[in-house]
C-alpha cells in the first residue's frame, strides 16, 4: 500500500522539531521514491519571529526575511547530508489556508508536523488530510493501533504493517454496548448503562460477535492485541492502555461519527499522549 501517497508535505510553524521533522519525512519519502516538499508559515500572533528572520532593510525593519527562513531550512537538509532538492515555501500567517491552497486537499498527500495546541486541532477539525504528529525523537519499536470492527478496519490493519515495518504491532478494541449511536447523550464518551435483561442478552451476543472479528484480525494477519471491556470514558480507557502499552506511535483512522475515532476523541488522545501518532 506504499503508493497510497504521492506527496509529503513538512509543515514547519517554528524550528523546534526541524531535525526530527526532516529526519523522518525524508527517510519515508526516499523509501517510497515520492516527493518532499516544506511549508514553513510563521504565525506571529503565536511564535515570535527569531531577530534573524527580520529584514536588514529599514524599511521592512519588522518585516519576516523569507529568504532567510528559506536559508535556515537549507542549513538543516545540508546537516542530514540531504543531497536532493526540495521546494522550500514560506508564508505569513493563516496555516490552515496556506496548507488547503497549497495542498489542493488531495487524499494523496501525508502532512508531517510538530503538535502545537494551538494549531492542530483546527487542522484536524478543518482539513482531512493525512497527518504524522511527532511528539518525540525515538526510533519506533511499538506501535499500536485501535480499531472499531467496522468495514475500514481490515484496510487501517494493511496500512499500519506497511507504514512501519520495523515496529511490533498491536491491535486493540475497546468493547463498549451502544444502544443507539444517534441517540448518545453529549457525555457520549460514556459507556451506555444496561438496564433491562434484554439489554443484558443482546450485550452479550453483540460481545461475542465482536471479540469473533477480533480473534480473526489477529489470525489473518499474526499479530498480537488486546480485546478490553472499557468501564469508564473510552478516550480514558485508551490513555490508560496506550501508556501502560509504552508505545512510540499510535495509528489512528478518523470518521466523523458521534464515537469512535471521532476528532473529539482523537484530540483528546493527542492532548494526553506523549508518543507520536499517524491519522489517517
């Protein structure tokens, strides 16, 4: 499933995590032989501008020096001894507008960034490309992915072995009974209580089912995973899996359903977790 995408885009709003950013992009870029390129918007109300970045020309004396911003980027493809070149962009301002008419929302596309509270959640909210979020600088030895039982999962499963071959995968599925998805509540992170002996029964024969699919899933494709009964907020229970799991990565497939793997949910995990993730 390597051809999935055609592009990856850096998107850089400070120097941060340049290294690390540029590190990791190049090598999937190079291993799937697509192409990088590098958005870089600063966003003065949020990051203050380096003095160096600032124009030398009195004129533009508190104006950004693009070019200069260009240069520094160069500096550290030069430092990972990057020999092939790569369109360096630089904008002002207005991320999410600046990635939508650059990236022409293409589904083709991987968007490789920094997480910043400030930005990342209108990204996810407002655009629907493929994000890789690094938190931090380690090479992946785990990686976990959560899925729902629902028709994409078997496609999220190929996806995940492909994108990190080196990492031992785990699949988990957090069983919750839902009574009516169209009907939760707004605390619909909540477990829906039982409350009759019909209840009771159906929730048993939909837990059999679901943890038959699970069981097939690990079969198929020889992986090891964890099939949990959540008594409490889904978005906790994953946190509590995900960090006594120690995994570097956590892969995610986001819909806008009122549930799982909404961007609620999704945002929250990314607020409360400190490994990197891939949503796609």
């Amino acid at each position: 499933m390597s051809h999935m995408f055609k592009r990856v885009i850096v998107l850089l709003n400070d120097f941060e995590k340049i290294d690390i950013l540029l590190k990791k992009a190049i090598e999937f870029a190079t291993q799937r032989q697509i192409s990088l390129e590098i958005l870089y918007v600063q966003e003065e109300p949020l990051f203050a501008t380096p003095d160096y970045f600032l124009s030398d020309d009195k004129a533009e004396e508190d104006k950004v020096d693009k070019e200069k911003i260009k240069d520094e980027i160069q500096k550290h493809l030069n430092r990972l001894d990057e020999v092939e070149k790569h369109s360096v962009l630089v904008f002002i301002d207005d991320t999410i507008d600046r990635l939508l008419v650059y990236a022409k929302n293409r589904k083709d596309i991987l968007i490789v960034s920094s997480y910043h509270k400030d930005i990342t959640p209108s990204l996810l909210k407002k655009t629907s490309y493929t994000y890789w979020i690094i938190k931090g600088e380690e090479e992946y030895k785990k990686s976990v992915l959560p899925i729902d039982l629902k028709d994409n999962s078997r496609e999220s499963i190929q996806m995940a072995q492909d994108l990190f071959k080196e990492a031992d995968l785990t699949l988990v599925h957090d069983y919750r009974y839902i009574l009516d998805t169209l009907a939760i509540r707004e605390d619909y992170l909540n477990v829906v209580p039982l409350t009759t002996t019909v209840d009771f029964e159906l929730d048993r024969q939909i837990k059999i089912e679901h943890k038959k699919v699970f069981e097939s899933y690990k079969k198929e494709f020889s992986l090891s995973g964890d099939f949990i009964e959540g008594d409490g907020r889904l978005d906790a229970d994953l946190i509590e899996f995900i960090k006594n799991g120690g995994f570097d990565v956590t892969i995610l497939y986001h819909h806008d359903e009122e549930l799982f793997f909404s961007p609620t949910l999704i945002l929250i995990l990314l607020d409360q977790l400190s490994c990197d993730f891939f949503i796609f």
